[in-house]
C-alpha cells in the first residue's frame, strides 16, 4: 500500500534518511490529514536529497488513499481564519504589484473560499478555488461555493491561458508531484501570469533547532522546500522567479503556544493559562518558518 518516490527536482538522486516512519499505514484516517490539526509527529519516513537538499517523505500512500484521505478531511481552524487571510492578502498585494490586471483568481486549496472573498475585496473580478475536502467547500458562502471545485489540481479543470495568478498557501508540500501540480498551473495562467506560493521552509531557524520535532515533519507534508531549492523547481516548470521570500505570520499567542513542541503536561496548564487570562487572545507577527516565491509564467521550459 505505499509507493516510493524521488526526487522532484534531481529525479532518482540518492539521498540520506532522516528520520524513521512513526506511523501504521493500516490505521491511518482522515483526521491525520485535516489542517491545522495540532502537532503530533506522526510522518512517514523523511530522506533529504544529497544534490539539491529537498527534503521529502519516501515511501508514500498511494495516491487514491490520500486523495480520499484528503476529501473526508475537516476543516478545524475556523477560529483562525480573520488572520490567515489578513497574512496571504497582505502578500497578494504584494504579487499584484507584478500584475497588468486583476480579472481572474484561482486558489488551490481554498478551504471554505475565505481568501477568495477577500481577494474580490481587494479588487479583482472573479475568483475561483479548487479543493478536495467536501466539509471545508460546505462552509463557503453561496456565492463563493459555487465557483469552487471540489477536487484536487487536474488538467483539464480550466481554460487554458485564463488566471491572471494562481495561488496556494501550505499546499505545494501536500502535492503527490510537484512537477504536474507547476505544469497544470502554467497551462492555466496566461502570458505573463503570476504564481503566489506560500510554504515551508526547512532552512528556517525554527525547522533548523526543532529538526524531527519541527511542526512540519508531518504525514500530510510529501516534499519540503528550501529558498534555493524551491527556485529551482519553479525554473525547471517554466517559470521567472521574481522574488522569493521569509514570511511573516501573524496568530493569536494561544495558536503559537498550540504549535510549540513542548511536553502536553507543560502544554495544557500553559494554554489554559492563556486563555483565561485573555492574553491567549493577543495577536503576534512572527517570522516562524515559510516563505514565499512569486514567479512568472514564461515562455519556455528549462532543463533540469
């Protein structure tokens, strides 16, 4: 029931084991793969890449089960929404200085089409969203929900040459290939179009001190980036890197104590303490481990 993979940027490269599988692909359900969920180390095996450092999980479920996976998954974090989208607006307006116009979104991994709406706030046109997890598309708002796709990233889903920029924050790690996902995003963009991701970063200082305890060594996350290595793979799908970049998060201090990797006794008194002082309620703008790359659709393919 698993397969093996490689790869992305190098291909068949040998690489170095990390750290051992924790888990029994028999007992494996959706919950493991619902966002956001609290840390609880549970990862396939991790290999890093000896030519260009990608880090990534091998071997893997097959691709059936984690779609499935994927589309009986909740949608938990209802409470943190106000400031995801307040933290991928503000980088929005940053790639949008790049753009001519602002006609047609599409998000990949929408949830419940919140970053959606607001980019219709922010002036673009029309907006779209493609995801697999049915619970998440249910909470959209009518108006949202109706141009959302309920399906993982497939050719064919879109017109060709239509999105002015395509979107997708934390959900490049989730793709089974990494190469078909940027492939089927270039098809859909047209001349000139941006890309806006959002991700990991297995350089940051937070991934570098935590190593196997890291929130991102996680069974949803197949391939984990660097900001060389990320480029990398953008150039090698046919696009113009125009910038790449740390990001700054911004959530309550209770949401950042939830992520910190600390024994649960010393958790819980800790969170209860947040939270029944109120301070658990203040937000906090941190540079905590992603970063952005926003990257142009260009003319031609580069060799690997």
């Amino acid at each position: 029931m698993m397969i093996e993979t490689e790869c992305c940027i190098c291909g068949k490269k040998p690489y170095e084991v990390l750290w051992e599988s924790t888990f029994d692909p028999e007992e494996v359900d959706e919950t493991l793969f619902s966002a956001r969920r609290a840390p609880d180390r549970v990862h396939y095996r991790m290999v890093k890449c000896v030519g260009c450092g990608l880090v990534y999980s091998n071997p893997i479920l097959e691709p059936e089960r984690i779609e499935e996976l994927y589309s009986g998954s909740a949608q938990n974090y209802d409470d943190l929404v106000e400031n995801i989208s307040s933290t991928y607006i503000r980088y929005l307006e940053r790639a949008s200085g790049h753009l001519e116009r602002r006609e047609n979104l599409l998000e990949v991994g929408c949830g419940s089409g919140f970053f959606m709406k607001a980019s219709l706030d922010l002036g673009f046109k029309n907006a779209y969203g493609v995801e697999p997890s049915r619970e998440a598309v249910s909470k959209a708002p009518p108006d949202i929900r109706e141009n959302i796709t309920v399906d993982v990233l497939r050719e064919g889903q879109f017109r060709r040459g239509f999105f002015d920029i395509i979107c997708f924050f934390q959900v490049l790690d989730h793709v089974l290939d990494p190469n078909d996902f940027l492939s089927a995003c270039r098809e859909y963009l047209r001349e000139e179009g941006i890309v806006l991701c959002i991700t990991h970063d297995t350089r940051a200082l937070s991934a570098r001190l935590l190593g196997r305890s890291s929130p991102i060594v996680d069974i949803e996350h197949i391939y984990l980036f660097d900001r060389e290595n990320i480029r990398r793979l953008f150039e090698k799908n046919g696009y113009e890197v125009l910038d790449v970049f740390p990001v700054k998060n911004t959530y309550s201090m209770s949401y950042w104590a939830r992520l910190t990797p600390i024994p649960t006794k010393i958790k819980e008194p800790v969170m209860k303490l947040l939270e029944a002082s109120g301070i658990g309620k203040a937000n906090v703008s941190l540079c905590a481990g992603n970063l952005g790359i926003i990257a142009k659709k260009s003319s031609f393919k580069q060799h690997p």
